[in-house]
C-alpha cells in the first residue's frame, strides 16, 4: 500500500502570497491530520477530519490556514496571506479509525515552506 | 495534556542493546504511551505502544513501570537505520485526538 503522500516537498512563497499544500491519505483510512512542525515549538495540529467532516480546526490557526477535504483520498491545506513566521515543515497524517484505543497514525514526509 | 521527559540525547554502537528512558509522573489512567521517531527530513514514523502491559513488536520492546510513571523503548541489535530522534507521547482515549510531540531523544549510532 502506498503510504502517505504530500506535494511539493519544498515550497518557497514571498510574504501575502496564497500557497496551497496537498496530502492523499493512506487509501482507506478514515481519519485525516495536518500538523506543523518547528523546532521551537514541535509538533501543532492545524486541522483533523473524520470521514471528511472537519473535527478540530486548531484554534489559533482558524485565521489564515484554511484545511478541506473535498473527498476521501484527497486534502488541501491553505495559507492565506503567509507571513514570515510561517516557515516550518507541514505534515499530513492519516489513520484508520483514530478513535479506537490502539491506533496510529502515518505521516507523510511533509512539505518545508519558506516564507521570505 | 500531560508531559513527558526524555535525555537530549543517547549513544550506541551499531549490533548494541539501547534502552531509551521517558519520565511521565503526571500520566492518567486513561492516557496510553506511544513512541515515535523521526529522521530528517521525513515524518514521524510509528513503533510503538502501550497502557500497562510490557509489548513488543518488530521495532522494539516497550517496558512500562508497574505505577506507569516512567516507561522505556528497547531497541536490540541497533544499526545505523535506527538513528533518529525518538519520541515518548501521552495520548488520552476519547475527547482530545492530537499528538503531542516534544523535543525528544536524538540517538546516535556508531559503527
């Protein structure tokens, strides 16, 4: 089974511009993630979809990211305007049924953004 | 959610035994301990996790405290693959559904 996979893997966007990030789950599963990554402060959630339906938006995020699933084998995650502080690895992950006590998840390699 | 604690960093030769330690004083009954770990540039990768009971798997063993205050992921026989940063996360069952990652242990290996 192909894992999960995420376009482009390097992104470089000047400051106010829209960049679009994409993510296909594993096929199968139910459950989509996106999350940001720094050094500075590690692993956030962005956005969770359960079935397609979004679940938890990432409170501080709701601003200018924007995350839809517009069907199960296929999500987007919009950042508009970017800003500097911005710049940070983005990571998609699914899972087949996160609400069981057992499951995982499976990350894709994610996409590093630079906003210059 | 509660926190972990784990060394900055470990070392090991390759072939070796590495017992990885994560501190969780605060955990709750209902949080399980997952590990992951990660190279650069890739994503987090799955190895394992547990509730109470020892587990294992291909990857490692996990050993869980019988008061599940602490827990450590056992890697046998390590080879350079294993290189990577290794993290020790609390999950609650039910209500809130993110991972929570922290800095980490970076293990090296040695030839």
């Amino acid at each position: 089974d192909a894992g999960v996979t995420q376009t482009p893997r390097h992104e470089v966007a000047e400051k106010g511009q829209t960049i679009i990030l994409k993510c296909e789950p594993v096929s199968g599963h139910n459950d989509l993630f996106w999350y940001r990554q720094t050094k500075i402060q590690g692993l956030e959630l962005l956005s969770y979809f359960r079935s397609k339906s979004l679940m938890e938006d990432g409170g501080a995020f709701k601003d200018r990211f924007k995350a839809e699933m517009l069907n199960s084998s296929f999500s987007t995650l919009k950042i508009q305007p970017t800003e500097p502080k911005d710049s940070a690895v983005y990571l998609c992950a699914s899972s087949r049924d996160w609400g069981i006590n057992y499951a995982e998840q499976f990350f894709g390699p994610g996409t590093r953004l630079t906003v210059l | 959610d509660a926190k972990t604690t784990q060394p900055d960093s470990m070392e090991s030769t390759e072939g070796e035994t590495v017992h990885l330690p994560c501190s969780h004083a605060t955990i709750s009954g209902n949080e399980y301990i997952y590990w992951y770990r990660q190279v650069p540039l890739q994503g987090p990768e799955y190895v394992t996790h547990g509730l109470q009971q020892n587990t294992t798997n291909s990857m490692a063993f996990l050993a869980i405290a019988s008061d599940r205050k602490s827990s450590t992921l056992i890697l046998t026989h390590v080879s350079l693959r294993d290189a990577a940063v290794y993290h020790c996360i609390l999950r609650a069952t039910g209500g809130n559904n993110k991972l929570t990652f922290g800095q980490g242990t970076v293990l090296s290996v040695i030839p």
